[in-house]
C-alpha cells in the first residue's frame, strides 16, 4: 500500500497561504453584499517569526500596492514598535494576517468598511495552527481582539488597552498586547491618552527587540 502524501508543515503553510491569496469567498458567496472590488487579499505568514501583527484590514494604498501597511498608519506602526521597514517586512522576523485580507470598501463618509465576515471563520484558526511559533500577538483594533484575547477585552478599545499589564500577565505561551489602530484618525485617541505612549510602547518596544534578537 503507498504511503499516503503529507506536506511538510513549512510546505503546507506556504499552500495554504496561496489558498487564501487566491480567495474569492467574499465575492462568490458573500454574508451581505459582496466585496465591490476584485478580491486582492493581503497577508504575510511565516514559519519562524515570533511576533504575529493582528491587524484589521487593508485600506486602499494597502490594496494597490499588495503589501500590507504600505501606507502612514505603517509608517506610524513602524514607530510604535521601534523596528526598520527592513525589519518589519522580512518574514522571518513578522508574520502580519488581518483579519479581513481584502479592502473591504468604504462607507458613505469615506472611511473604511469594517473587515469582512467571511475571512476569519474561513482561514483564521488554519493559519494559526500552522504557524506554533507565534509567542506574541499584538491584536489591533477591536476585531483582532475580540478574535485573540476572548473575556480579556474589556467594553471599549481605550479600556482593554489601559488593561495591557493584565493581558500580558494571563496564563499561557502565547503573550498579547492590545493595540489602538495606528492610523491618524486616533491622534486625537493618542493625545487623550499620553500614557499609551510613555509606558505601554517602550516595553513593547523592548519585547520586539528581544525576539527580533
């Protein structure tokens, strides 16, 4: 009898993440009104980086360039976590998987549509599971936490980011940081909230050194 054929797990995340390049759930069979665009997913996975970069979903810069925070909210993210854009771009040292992988469209006032439904009950817990090395997630936006901290996240993005120390300390491998999104619609959050930049960023900055070392 042949021995039946099983992928390496390097192998079998790499196909599973061109499985998810080519994704056209959101379009074929969409929850709602399907993606008013080409699908044009947007993810980096990766067998050996220890930091997982949760984000939301690409924006439009992001869905023309086909590089995930190809844009100011990277450039500002970049800086929230003290690394290079070499650094940050090579997939040994960040896998990054939103949790909608196309642009999701805008709404009437121009700001982006929140992550589509179909991409994280589809792919998500796959990619994850073909990745074990993960032992840092930093969960940006309210959708990543509410998928990776569970009970951890509090009523409100601002509470659940004041509560960082309390994530960081819960019981298991894998650490978690909450993160408010870097765009420039949150300078006004940033300003309101000096604290985020003068405790919770360096020891961010300080945990990425160490694993990036």
């Amino acid at each position: 009898m042949s021995e039946i054929w099983k992928p390496e797990p390097d192998e079998a995340l790499a196909l599973l993440t061109r499985k998810v390049r080519a994704c056209r759930i959101c379009v074929e069979r969409p929850i709602g009104h399907p993606l008013p665009h080409e699908p044009r997913p947007v993810l980096v996975t990766s067998s050996t980086a220890r930091i997982l970069i949760a984000s939301q979903a690409p924006g439009t810069k992001v869905h023309l360039s086909g590089a995930p925070f190809t844009d100011a909210s990277g450039d500002r993210l970049r800086s929230w976590l003290g690394v290079t854009s070499a650094e940050f771009y090579n997939p040994e040292k960040f896998a990054i998987v939103p949790m909608g992988f196309c642009f999701p469209g805008q709404d009437a006032k121009g700001g982006d549509l929140p992550p589509r439904r179909e991409c994280a009950p589809a792919w998500r817990e796959r990619l994850m599971v073909l990745m074990p090395q993960i032992d840092l997630i930093l969960t940006i936006g309210i959708y990543a936490q509410n998928w990776h901290m569970g009970a951890l996240r509090k009523a409100s993005l601002t509470e659940t980011v004041k509560d960082w120390r309390a994530v960081w300390e819960a019981e298991g491998r894998v650490k978690v940081l909450p993160l408010p999104h870097p765009s420039w619609r949150n300078t006004g959050w940033l300003k309101k909230n000096p604290w985020y930049e003068m405790e919770l960023l360096p020891f961010l900055q300080a945990e990425i050194r160490h694993r990036l070392s």
